[in-house]
C-alpha cells in the first residue's frame, strides 16, 4: 500500500527577507515537501505591506505593494488568498520567516509585546491546532504561534531579546542552531531559527528538512 499524500499550505509573507517572505526559507520548504512526495498550496493575504525596501541600500521606497502579488512570485503564480484557506482540505501548516512576517502578518516589529495577529492568519492557525495537526514556524515566525497559542515551546535561535517577551506568556524558549529543529509534542508544533542566527544557506536547509520530516511523522 503507498504512503498517504500529505496536503501541506503554506503561507508566505511577501517577497523578500526585508519586507516580505525570506526567499531560501519559503523555497526550501517548497521543495522539501516536494523530496518528501507530499503537496503543497501556497497563500497569502491579500492586503498591502507594511513597508517596500530597496535591498541595495536599506532605504524605504515611496511605493505601495500586496503582499498576495508579492508572495505570487516565489509561488510561481500557484497560490490563493489566505481568506480561501480551509482547515479540512489541508494536514501541515507551515509559515516560513522573513521580516514581512513581522511586518505583514502581525505588528511584532512595530509593537513588540503589543503586537496582533491579522484575523486571517489567527484563524489559520487556531482551526489547524484545533484539529489537532502539526504546524511548522521557520525563523520570526514563531512570534505568531506564542502570541496566539501561549504556553508552547519553541525557538528563536539564541535570540534572548525575542523569547524573553513571549516568555512573560508562558512560553517555553529554547536555544538551537540553524540545522536543529524544536519540537513540541504535545501541540504539535516545530520550530527552526534559519537565518535567525548568521547561518549558510546549506545549515538553513538541512534545518527545513529536519522540520518537514518531523511534520509528516506527527500526522
């Protein structure tokens, strides 16, 4: 008999470590689903940036982008608005990192402690944990689950600024390099810090396979 075929979504954040999506972390997690034989749908909401940079020189651009557009480059054109996200249809949920997750899918970089999550994603991610079925948190984005689920464990590498606010929560921080994962058996949950730390793109992958592998043995 042949192994089910896993339904992974994912949801991006834009395009671009600075104000969207980290370009290797949501790439590497498309294809490490792929190595592994399950699918994957890409989404995003359909709602504007919270800021566009120019990446040569760190400066903010007088423009205006979506992050559902943005997010469409590194999907190739293959993705949904997050507002068409489903629970049933899917069993993983992953969100790469990148600053945009910050920006654009909750206020953590301009309110710290403060922050909130935009509905769609908060939604998201409660009607997946709900059910009972995993969900992966690459780089920032781990900063969405604490504030949403609380008393969780996961990493932020060994950013001691980060976990110290989501602590005061109830959340169980631990340090880890870039090719290790942390685990959260009893919520099902899997974090790895990717380009958290000064890491090479071959640790962050070998970190994102760790994850993906750990998912698909927690359905």
């Amino acid at each position: 008999m042949s192994p089910r075929v896993l339904r992974f979504a994912v949801i991006l954040a834009g395009c671009g470590n600075k104000d969207g999506a980290e370009i290797h972390e949501s790439v590497l997690t498309l294809l490490s689903i792929d190595r592994f034989g399950h699918q994957y749908q890409c989404f995003a909401p359909d709602v504007p940036q919270g800021r566009v940079l120019n990446f040569l020189t760190n400066q903010e651009m007088p423009e205006k982008r979506n992050v559902l557009l943005e997010s469409a480059r590194i999907a190739r054109s293959n993705i949904k608005p997050l507002s068409d996200f489903r629970e049933g249809d899917f069993d993983i949920l992953v969100m790469p990192g990148g600053s945009g997750v910050a920006y654009n899918l909750c206020t953590f970089a301009v309110d710290g402690d403060r922050m909130t999550v935009l509905p769609q994603v908060e939604s998201s991610v409660r009607a997946m944990h709900q059910a009972g079925k995993p969900i992966g948190a690459l780089c920032i984005s781990p900063v969405i689950i604490t504030k949403i689920l609380k008393k969780v464990t996961v990493t932020f590498g060994k950013d001691e600024k980060v976990g110290a606010i989501f602590q005061k929560s109830g959340t169980n921080t631990v340090h880890c390099d870039a090719r290790g994962i942390v685990i959260d058996q009893i919520n099902k949950i899997v974090t790895t810090p990717c380009y958290m730390l000064d890491a090479r793109i071959s640790e962050v992958g070998e970190g994102i396979e760790k994850l993906i592998q750990q998912l698909i043995k927690m359905v």
